[in-house]
C-alpha cells in the first residue's frame, strides 16, 4: 500500500537501490544551492511536507518527518519530528528548531505542511501522537512564542486515523482535513472552533485512502484519493455542501497501466477554478523500474460538469519520474512547477516547469538531483517568493553522520531562475 504509516515512501528505497551507482556532480555547477542539511538529531530529518513562505520576511517554515533527538516506534526510528524555520544569515541561511515533537499527547511524525490563518498561528496535523492510541494530532502553533497546542487529539478509529495530507480553513475558521486511515476507508473530517475547544464533524468515512489534502473553493471541498474510482486506483472528488448534508461525488477515476495505483497529489486550484495535480504512478511505464512515469493533470470544470485533461506526461526516467505528493504551484506568468522524486539526469529526481503554449504547454526540466549532498528525492511541493526564486527540500541526501551515513536525512535547498 503507498504512503502508508511506515513512514516509508512507497518508491523511496526502489530509487535509491537502482540509482546508486551513478555519478554524484557538483552541486554548484548550476543555478541551485543546499540552504541546509538535516543531520537526523536534534535539526530534524527527512522533510516530508512543503514549506510555507512568509513573503514579507524571507523565512521558510517547515516540518521533519524524524529526528529531534526523541525516539519513536516509526521505520528509521530517528526521532519523532521537529517544526524548524530557515533565516537568511549573510550569504547563507540559519536553521532554528522551534519546536521537537516528543511523539506523545502532543502529537509526532508531521507530513502535513504548516497553514497559516488570520488569527496568527500555523496549524497542521501530526500522523501520530495524541491518546494512548497515538493514531495522531491537529495542532497550531504561536509564531514568536512557538509553543505548540494541540487543538484535537484523535481518539476513534472510526473517526478518523493518521492524518498527514495539507488542511484547509473555511470563512468562519472551521478547519477541513482527511485522514487515510478510519472509517470504512478514510475520512473527509471538519474540526469548529467553540468556546475554547475544537469539535470535529466526520463529513464522510468512505473516501478511498485520501493520503492528500484538500482544497476549498466556492465552498466544496476537493481531493484524491489512492483507492477509489472506476477502477479502483485513485480518484479526483468533491464534497459538496447541500441541504442533506455532505455529498460525495468521484470526478474522475485514474487508470495506472502497470497496475498499481497512481498515488494522485494535493491539488491547486486556479483562479477559474480548475484543479491542478499530479499522478505519480499514470502514464506509460518507465521501464525497467515497475512503476510508471507520471502524469500532470487538469480538471476544468463546465457548469456542474468536469473533464479531466492529461497536460503532461513524462516520457522515460530521463525525464523524470514520479511527480511528488505536493501540490502544483504557479507563477505570476502563468507557468506550473514541480518536483519527480526520480529520474532526470542523475536519477535522484527532478524539479521542472510547465509553460503553457499554443495548443498545450511546454516542459522545460529545471534541475536535476544529483545524489549524495545534493540530495535526493523531492518528493515534497515546491514554494515561490516574489523573485521568482524556488524553495524544497529533499526526502533524502544531504550525507551526514549516524543514521544518516547511507541514504542522508534530506535538505532545504534553492534554485534561481
């Protein structure tokens, strides 16, 4: 089962064992640098989540899945996750830890990026944690203080289990998240905000393994799922509100060739109120690895009707393969962004841009991974500042010591147009 709470990336060790013995190139040959490596102790280690940006500042906010310096019962047992912030520092950047998870009532394993709201927190959620159940967390976070609250603890199965895609807030403040696990097959859960406590609502509890997030627009709420559909390989959906209650409606159902689930992202939506995202395992297969490449889609939406639009699909690994589990982001001009977690050039993944053209749009394949401290496999979403300057991390790479000396615990790195 793909992303699954083994805190393991279902394609993580297949890129790695296949793609070890290329060459590992200098970082510095192109326009992209490491900001910081995660060590796997008290910094964090392998980010999973995109960062958020304060446009304002300059900073990077993010999450570790691991590390901080606290053991957890998780798959590389490093530690049970930081929240940590990036500062520009003269000609390089600091990392500060705000906060190390200690993987008990105040949650652990974050995956979910931090959300910011007008009342001056970040919230998330946490995989793990909470009761005695530890089937994870909702939480925010004081910037400046930083001293993490945990705002809902997850304590029935069927309610909801081990959250980990991005949340999303509504006009009055509600909170809306899915949870891959509970229920009859994950859960679409709101969470309101009275008289000091936060209440949850399950919206539905047949969602299809939604190991994404969701987004909000005119009032609906939109994700994918691994598991639902026509052919039982992924979905797009919507959650509409109507005078019953919560509606489920499956947009449209992937068809992955090889068979194996197409692993869908979190979506963007645009300012038409299409959806953007991508497939991780649609397309033609890229051969010999048994997954295939991956595919980048659009649903455009006509009257209460939608259509789904392949806008890209990688052709082989040198292309790059296996979009990652962020969402889609644009640019001012128009242009799409994303990362593979494997292939291009070296095989340790690719960050590329769509530009849309007469007829389609245009790939242009930005930087190529090459392994090693330059690190490996983004499979986070990518952020943009006002320069045009793009901001990820890696899952793995960046070498270190201990339990980072094989595959390394991740970094934050930047690409200049």
């Amino acid at each position: 089962m793909p992303r699954q709470c083994s805190f393991l990336p279902a394609r993580a060790f297949t890129i790695f064992s296949v793609t070890l013995v290329l060459a590992i190139h200098s970082f510095a040959a192109s326009k992209a640098r490491v900001l910081h490596t995660f060590q796997a102790g008290k910094d964090g280690a392998r980010p999973w989540a995109t960062l958020l940006l304060d446009n304002k500042t300059g900073m990077l906010y993010g999450t570790t899945e691991d590390g901080g310096n606290q053991l957890c019962q998780n798959y590389f047992d490093t530690g049970c996750g930081t929240i940590f912030s990036l500062s520009p520092s003269g000609k390089g950047w600091k990392e500060t830890v705000l906060y190390r998870f200690q993987g008990g009532s105040d949650g652990g394993n974050p995956r979910a990026p931090l959300v910011p709201r007008p009342d001056g927190y970040f919230y998330s959620t946490t995989t793990t944690g909470g009761d005695s159940q530890s089937i994870g967390t909702a939480f925010r976070i004081k910037p400046g203080t930083w001293k993490e609250e945990v705002i809902f603890r997850f304590s029935s199965y069927q309610k909801g289990a081990y959250p980990q895609g991005a949340v999303a807030f509504d006009g009055k403040g509600n909170l809306y998240g899915l949870t891959p696990n509970g229920g009859l097959s994950g859960v679409a859960f709101e969470l309101i905000p009275s008289a000091g406590e936060w209440k949850e609502v399950v919206l539905y509890e047949n969602v299809g393994l939604p190991y994404a997030g969701v987004v909000l627009d005119r009032g609906n709420l939109y994700g994918t799922t691994d598991s639902n559909g026509v052919f039982n390989e992924g979905s797009v959906f919507e959650l509409s509100h109507g005078k019953l209650g919560w509606q489920f409606t499956n947009l449209y159902s992937f068809q992955d060739p090889a068979g194996a689930g197409v692993e869908p992202s979190d979506l963007t939506v645009d300012k038409k109120g299409n959806l953007f995202g991508f497939a991780a395992d649609a397309g033609i297969v890229c051969y010999p690895h048994p997954y295939s490449c991956g595919t980048v889609f659009e649903m455009t939406r006509s009257g209460s009707k939608w259509q789904e639009n392949t806008i890209y699909q990688f052709k082989d690994l040198a292309d790059g393969w296996g979009p990652g589990y962020g969402a889609p982001v644009f640019d001012r001009a128009g242009n799409l962004y994303g990362t593979t977690a494997g292939g291009g050039k070296y095989g340790f993944g690719t960050v590329f841009k769509l530009s849309p053209v007469k007829g389609g749009w245009q790939k242009t394949t930005l930087y190529s991974f090459p392994g090693g401290a330059g690190g490996a496999e983004p499979i986070g979403g990518l952020v943009l500042d006002g320069q045009g300057n793009i901001f990820g991390t890696t899952y793995f790479g960046g070498g270190g010591s201990g339990k980072c000396k094989l595959q390394g615990c991740g970094i934050v790195f930047e690409i200049t147009p």
